[in-house]
C-alpha cells in the first residue's frame, strides 16, 4: 500500500517513521521548519521501543505532489481535521480512504461530511510523543498502537489490508476491534476528562490522580463522557470507568496531556473538539455534564486568547 501521513507531529511522525522504517511507500505531508528538515535530512525518532533514523523520506507540503495514495493517515490536531480534508483531495483515488487517529470522536463524521462516508474509517491510536525539534520525534511513554476498523465494523478488504501493513511496522500494535466507535470511545473516556483537568491545574498526572480533590474531579468528568456514549447507543463495557481510572494510575507520573501541553503554552488546543464536544454531545442525547461544563467555561479564556479572538495579559 502507499500511504500518505497528512501531519507529521508526534503522532503521524511516530507511525509513519515506522512504517517507513519497515520499507512500506511513505509520502508526509509537514510543514515550515519541520519539512524543512526532513527534506534535508530525513527523520529522527528517539523511543522508548527503539531509536531510529531514516536518512531521507517523502515530504511536501502540497498533497498535488504527493500523488495519489491508497491510505491517508490523518494525524493533525483535531481542530485541522476539516481544512485537511479539504486540501487531501488530490491524493485520493478511486477506493481510496481515509483513516483518522485524532483524540476525540467526531472527526470521522467531519471527514465524511467533505470527502463522502465511503473514503473514511475509524481509528484512534495511543503513546505519548511530540516534536522534539524539526525532524525530530520523541516518543516518551505508552507502548505505540494503533487501531481502526469499518465504522459499521463489517470486515473488508481494505481493513485487513492495511492491518497487514502495520503489521511490519516495528514495535507498533495494531487492532481492528470488533466496534470501532466504542474503541474510539474508550479512548475518549481516557483523554478529554485527564486532559480537561491536567489543563485547569496545570500539575502532571502524578498530582492529579494522588491528589483526593482532583482524582475525584477526574472520575467525575470521565463518568460524564461515559453517561453521554451509552445515551447515545454506544455500547461501552460497565467497567469502563473504572478500566479508565485504572490506566490513569499506571501512567509515568510525569505525565502531561497534549491538550494540557498546548493550553499551557499558550497555543490553539483540542479544548472544542474534546471538553467542548462532551458539552455539544451531551445537550443532544439529553445528559448534562456540569463538571465537563466547569472544565470547558474554565479553560475558554485562554482557548480564545490562544486564537486571537480575545486579548489579556
């Protein structure tokens, strides 16, 4: 298969460096100094599954030059998902698709809205890593997977193909679980409330879970994203909760968001498509969610200023 990695960040950088690695056709869509490195020098990955280095790879900023492709890996940051596919339309074929790995669970339906439900699938992926410096990825905890499926989880060629492609990509697990969207959701439970938090305290996950007045807020979110799933018929195990609160407990204790990191620092962050959409997909299946909605009315200011719609020192 030839795949095309639309965001080279910690995410798309990791996978599609592995991918890469394992000698499948790679084309990365990157930007400014970032590409600028790549182009130049190729790709560094330091991991804790193992360091490498790829001398020279495939990147472009204008996906007219990266040919057509059988797969495009959405990697950007979730808000970036409607622009990315409205410029990936050059790469695209005739059975070609699209496989989102953002943090969230809307994106499949904003790709779908654009390039048509056909062209998308489910996915979601888990580590922690970022960019190091231009060309240069840095993957620090959770052992990388990926997982995507059909988002009415019938089997297909396409899926089982491209399961077999990351197959070959070093130290990556890879899943097509039975049911993509309550995969996608599970994953939900364990990102937006840990995030929303870690943003608001600014503290790592290590304060967070040991600190009796922020687990609690943190279960509550989760418990709020998990009452929103199941009243809008996704079919989340009971202990869900519990397994969430569980993986929170096992992570470095150094450990920060990328949410987290991007409020923090004063960038544009997933806050709409995270805490935002708990609130927007709460109101529509009738659940309310007070503490999501604290999180979200909380960090709002500083989204908004990170966006230049509003001005405070």
């Amino acid at each position: 298969m030839r795949i095309a990695v639309y965001g080279a960040g910690g995410v798309g950088g990791y996978f599609g460096g592995r991918l890469a690695q394992a000698g499948v056709d790679v084309v990365f869509i990157a930007r400014g100094r970032h590409l600028e490195a790549m182009q130049s020098r190729g790709l560094k990955v330091e991991s804790i599954s193992g360091d490498f280095e790829l001398d020279s790879v495939n990147a472009t900023d204008d996906p007219a030059k990266a040919g057509e492709v059988d797969v495009v890996i959405a990697a950007t940051k979730a808000w970036q998902v409607e622009d990315a596919a409205r410029a990936m339309g050059p790469m695209l074929g005739e059975h070609s698709f699209v496989v989102p790995l953002q943090n969230g669970v809307e994106a499949p339906e904003i790709l779908a809205r654009v390039l048509g439900h056909e062209r998308v699938v489910g996915g979601l992926c888990g580590l922690l890593s970022y960019i190091a410096g231009p060309g240069h990825i840095r993957h620090t905890a959770t052992p990388p997977f990926i997982k995507f499926g059909e988002l009415d989880n019938r089997p297909s060629d396409r899926i089982k193909k491209l399961r077999q492609t990351f197959e070959r990509a070093e130290g990556v697990r890879v899943e097509v679980p039975a049911d993509i969207q309550a995969a996608m959701w599970t994953k939900f439970l364990f990102i937006a409330g840990w995030g929303a938090v870690g943003a608001v305290t600014r503290a790592p996950v290590g304060v967070l879970r040991s600190r009796l007045e922020t687990r609690e807020m943190m279960r509550l979110a989760i418990e709020e994203i998990y009452a929103v799933a199941k009243a809008r018929g996704v079919a989340l195990e009971p202990d869900a909760v519990d397994k969430t609160v569980k993986g929170i407990d096992v992570l470095s204790e150094n450990g920060t968001a990328s949410m987290q990191r991007d409020i923090i620092s004063g960038r544009p962050s997933e806050l709409e498509m995270q805490t935002g959409a708990v609130l927007r997909l709460g109101q529509e299946a009738g659940v309310d969610t007070p503490v999501n909605r604290f999180l979200y009315h909380s960090l709002l200011p500083m989204e908004l200023k990170a966006r230049g719609e509003i001005s405070f020192d």
